[in-house]
C-alpha cells in the first residue's frame, strides 16, 4: 500500500478517548493479527477493552500517546514505568502508512529523555517485523494466557541512543 505522505499529528491521551481507543483497540487486533492468532485467540485478546473504564484507567496509568490523521484517532501507544512499550495499535484502515513508526517514534524519544537506556516490548506475533524493522532484538518467546486461550509473543529489546543536551523531546 502506498506510504501517505502526510505525517501523523500526535497529542496526549485524555480520558475522553477511552471508548475510541477500546474500539480501535479490538478492530486493530481483530484484523490485523488475523493472520497470526486464531478467531478465539484474538477474541481473548481483544476482550481486555471490554471493560471501558479499565481500559481507559490502564490507558491513564501509563503515559498514553495518541496519533491523529486528518483530525481522525488513527493508533495510540503506551509506555509504562518509562521503560515498557505497553501498546501500539494502529487503526486497520491505516496500517502500512507510518502511523505506528511516528507513534514509536515518540514512545523512544520520551523514554529516552526520560533516561531510560532499554526500552523493552512483548511484541505480538502481528508486530514482531514492524519492531525487528526498528531495531529491536529478540530476547525471549513467551506464552500467555488470556481468558483460557494461550497466546505466544517475543520480548523484544532496543538500546536507546541517549538525547542530544538541550534537545526538545
Ligand atoms: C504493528 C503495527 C502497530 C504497525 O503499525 P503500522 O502503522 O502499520 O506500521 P508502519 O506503517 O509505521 O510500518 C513501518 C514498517 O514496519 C514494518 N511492518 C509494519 N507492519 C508490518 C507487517 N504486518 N509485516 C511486516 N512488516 C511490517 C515494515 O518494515 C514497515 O515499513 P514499510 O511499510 O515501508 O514496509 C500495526 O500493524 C498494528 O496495530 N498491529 C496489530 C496490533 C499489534 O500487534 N500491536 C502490537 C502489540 S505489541
């Protein structure tokens, strides 16, 4: 699929956004690791939106960045205790157009300014390439439990160049 040219816009989580993030939550794990988790799998998984206000008090919980295009919520990304990429999902209808680069692009940035020199990700089957492609080595294959249904995914981690002084994050 063509790359659109335009780079997304990002800005901070508010509560506001917890029930379009707990749905773009369950479309991006329904379609886009379809091919890597089964329908009950993925069902699993996509049920942790289920409760709203959980997931908007999770999303709260970690610092939250969500990505807009053309004014539209396109994905969100979450880093917790500074040092783990939580989530990144990326709205179906825009996968492969850079969403999910500027979103981790960001989730580096501020992890890195904040001082943290690993950052580490239990990448899903469906993200393990997009995190590869960005640098991340693989460390440990896992396998999860949720809600009865086992679920593999590879903790995966990147060395942080440390920021530049005096440089904006
Ligand atoms: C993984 C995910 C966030 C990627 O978001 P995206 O906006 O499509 O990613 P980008 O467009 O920024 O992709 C950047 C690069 O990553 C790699 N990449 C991304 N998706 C890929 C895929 N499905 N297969 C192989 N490589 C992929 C490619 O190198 C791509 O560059 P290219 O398009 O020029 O080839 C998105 O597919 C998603 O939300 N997946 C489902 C949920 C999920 O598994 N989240 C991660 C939980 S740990």
């Amino acid at each position: 699929m063509a790359r659109s040219a335009q780079t997304p816009g990002l800005r901070p989580f508010l509560p506001a956004d917890a029930a379009m993030l707990a749905a773009l939550f369950r479309e991006s794990v329904d379609e886009l690791a379809a091919d890597d988790y089964d329908d009950a799998q993925r069902e699993a998984w996509a049920s942790k939106a289920d409760d709203q206000e959980a997931f908007g008090a999770l999303l709260a919980g970690d610092l939250t960045i969500v990505a807009l295009v053309d004014g539209e919520i396109a994905g969100f990304a979450s880093l917790k205790d500074n040092a783990d990429f939580h989530m990144l999902y990326v709205r179906p209808e825009l996968a492969r157009r850079g969403v999910g680069s500027a979103l981790a692009d960001a989730i580096e940035k501020i992890a890195a300014g904040r001082g943290t020199k690993t950052l580490t990700v239990d990448a899903s089957d469906a993200a393990r390439d997009f995190f590869a492609a960005r640098g991340y080595v693989a460390t440990t294959r896992n396998t999860i439990e949720i809600g009865g249904q086992w679920l593999g995914n590879t903790t995966m981690t990147k060395a942080l160049a440390a920021p530049v002084a005096g440089s904006a994050h």
